[in-house]
C-alpha cells in the first residue's frame, strides 16, 4: 500500500493593502449577459461540469464558476489560496482556464498555473501543497470539443456534492458580484509543480517492477501525460518508444 502523502508546503498569505476601493460587479465588465441560458438540470455531474465548448460552456461561465468556487473554497480554508490549476491539451483549454483563472482571482484567491498535467497531479500537488483547492480544465474522454471544470477539495479529493451545490447556487442566484480592486488575488505560472508528480511516481512504480532493460511503448494520445510520462519511464531506466507524443487538442 502506497502512503497517503505529507502536506509539506508552507504557505503564508499574502498581505493585502487596506480596503479603500469601491465595489463594482462584474457585470460592469460586460460579460454576465453572454454566458447564456443555463440548463434547467444540474451543472455538476458526477465529474465537475462537462459540455460542449461554445454550447454550455463558454468563458463567462468559467468566469462564474471561478468566481463562486473562489468564494466557497476561501470559506472552507479561511485563507486566500492558493488553488492549483492545470488542463489537458484541448484548444479549448486555455480559453477556459483564463476565464475561470480570472474568477478565481476576483474572489480574492491567489491561483497555480502549472499548465498540461494529468489530472491525478492536480489532485496530488493540491494534498502535498497548502493548497485550498485545485481544478482540472478537461473532459476526460469525451470528444475534443467538449471540455470540462474538476474541482478538489484541500485533501486532494473530488469536491464535496454539498460544496459543488453552494458554487452553482451562487452562479444561478447572483447574476452580479463584487469586484473590490484591492483584494484581487494573483496568477502564478508554475509548470516546475509538475515534477513533484513525476517523482512521486517513482516508488509505487518500481515497487512492482524494475524497469532496467525493459523495452516501454508509451501510447500517450496527444493527451495530457506528453509532457512527463517519457521522463518517468526513462529516468526508471526503461527504454521508451513514445507514440502520439504530441500535443493536440483536436485529437485528443
């Protein structure tokens, strides 16, 4: 059995200068009109909020639902971040981690970015950091044009049913919210958090097998593993024949 993970990351929040600044709401912004008719089903299904991109999801909803996910995990943690955020290599997936980036922000957390990363790094780099949260832009299986919004609670789990429900009722039930200049939070670009997965791997890895003068093919689909599965093999010794390395978010 694998042991459960340390978190062993020390945050402190950053300091934040006095409140001076008026609110304003971002429907100031111009975006709230566009996110559209929601559907009358819930937004969260059993893996986050999965759709087609420029049907039901769109980045003024990921504005929306960075926003009141930003409001629901900073009352959980009682601080402000950071949450870990990453994607798969659809080419919708910058657009949609900008836009909820940017929610997240305007509620005041301070934001991740570590870009292509499988979805199970999210999740650990969310447990081992002081994270309050992580979030994965991706649809899993589904087709490249559809994509997808994960959450994880600070332990590295999925979101709670009950938290999911407090985000989406902030979403349906408050078409404005406020935006104190003051206390925005800030996006950090932190591709190197990826290597903390990678070595991660190492132990249960070579707990099963040694992997010295093996011969590995890699099937890695275009997907989101291209940036660091060849690097985890090799560096346990396998010799790696890569297929679809890659990225491409239109086959992925």
């Amino acid at each position: 059995m694998v042991a459960t993970p340390a978190r062993t990351q020390n945050f402190s929040s950053p300091q934040k200068p006095a409140n001076t600044a008026q609110p304003r709401t971002i429907s100031h912004f111009g975006f709230i009109d566009q996110v559209g008719e929601l559907p009358t089903t819930p937004l969260f299904g059993t893996d986050g909020i999965r759709g087609r991109v420029g049907g039901l999801l769109n980045a003024p909803l990921a504005l929306q639902v960075g926003f009141w996910a930003g409001q629901v995990l900073r009352q959980q943690a009682n601080h402000p971040g950071p949450v870990i955020l990453g994607q798969d290599t659809r080419t919708s997936g910058n657009m949609l981690a900008m836009a909820l980036s940017a929610g997240l922000i305007a509620a005041g957390l301070e934001v991740w970015h570590i870009g292509v990363c499988p979805t199970p790094g999210v999740s650990y780099l969310t447990l081992t950091s002081e994270a309050i949260g992580g979030v994965m832009i991706s649809a899993s299986h589904n087709p490249p044009e559809d994509n997808g919004i994960k959450f994880f609670g600070k332990d590295g789990t999925k979101l709670s049913t009950a938290l999911q429900e407090q985000i989406e009722a902030g979403i349906r039930g408050n078409a404005d919210f406020p935006i104190v200049y003051s206390e925005c939070g800030q996006h950090y670009y932190r591709p190197e958090l990826i290597r903390n997965y990678a070595q991660s791997l190492h132990g249960p890895l070579l707990s099963v097998s040694n992997l010295h003068g093996m011969r590995v093919v890699l099937d890695l689909a275009w997907g989101a593993a291209v940036p660091l599965a060849a690097q985890v093999f090799t560096e346990m010794g396998a010799e790696v024949i890569c297929l679809h390395d890659q990225p491409n978010g239109h086959q992925i």
